[in-house]
C-alpha cells in the first residue's frame, strides 16, 4: 500500500533563469533616483544676512527714560540770564538747553515769593516761547509769556518781525 501513494511533490526553487528581473529594476530606478535628487541644488537658499541689522524699539517698549534735571543747574543759569524773564503774577516758565539732547527741552516754571526764587521742573511749558524783539541766540533759555501778554504786545501794533504785517484783529482796532 505504501507503495501505491504517490509520492509527495517536491518543489524545486525555480533557477536564476525563471526568476523575474522587475524587482532589481525598480531598486536600481530608486537608487538612481535617491542619486539624482541628493545631487541636486536646494531649492530655497536662505536670503543673505544684512551687514548691520537694525535695531527697531518694540512698540509696546516705554519710551527710554531720561534723568532727571539737576536744579543746581537752572539755578545757576538763571541767576545769570534770570533778567530776561517776563513775569505774571510772580510766575513764569523756561526751557533750558538739554546738551546732550541738543535741544530745549529741559523746562522749569520759576516763582518769586518775596525776593526768593522757587524752581519747579514741570513735563512740558504751558506758555508761548517770546519769539520777538531782539534774539539771543548764545542765552541757553527760552523765555516764556502769557497769551495775555502777548495780545497786549499785539495791541500797541507791535508784529513778530520786521516786514511782516499785523494780523487783521490788530489793524481793526486802530
């Protein structure tokens, strides 16, 4: 009986011949390709670093805070150009040149009790700058008046400078 069964079928691994060539194409296509694309320039270069970046305050930054005037030093310069002053009512305000600023923007109201003069620093003037009559242009304050006094000096005909007219409030009234 044993000898009546068929014998199993072996099966054989097919020869190097019978094998099919797709795969080694598609792995040699893929190296190639991974090849190509490696080879290849990137595509975006990053842009080129400025020589001098600049530096912009963020907005939301307070502005940078100044030091505070030393009153020694209005004290001096007005005991030396005080003279020039117009007073109202005992009271009057100055800007000091800011030499580091190179401006004038350090002000001061002024007050006299009794022959003593008091010195306040205060954020900004509340009263014109004199722009008229003779200039100073060495004295290291701006001079301050009233808009009261200022339209009596407009009053008597007086104009801001030679040459210019009189505004028409002021002939009106002649």
């Amino acid at each position: 009986m044993d000898d009546d069964a068929p014998e199993p079928v072996r099966q054989r691994s097919p020869s190097i011949g019978q094998l099919s060539k797709t795969p080694s194409w598609i792995m040699l296509g893929f190296v190639l390709g991974a090849a190509f694309v490696a080879a290849l320039p990137p595509l975006r270069q990053p842009p080129p670093a400025p020589a001098v970046a600049p530096v912009a305050p963020r907005p939301d930054a307070p502005p940078p805070v100044r030091a505070a005037p030393v009153l020694t030093t209005i004290e001096a310069v007005f005991a030396e150009w005080g003279r020039h002053a117009v007073w109202s009512d005992d009271v009057t305000e100055v800007a000091l040149w800011n030499g580091q600023e190179r401006a004038f923007t350090d002000f001061y109201e002024v007050r006299r009790v009794g022959g003593v003069l008091y010195f306040r620093s205060i954020p900004k003037l509340t009263r014109r700058i004199i722009a008229r009559g003779k200039p100073m242009p060495e004295a290291p304050l701006r001079f301050t008046e009233t808009e009261e006094q200022y339209q009596e000096w407009l009053l008597h005909g007086r104009i801001e400078r030679p040459g210019e007219v009189a505004p028409e409030s002021v002939r009106r009234r002649e």
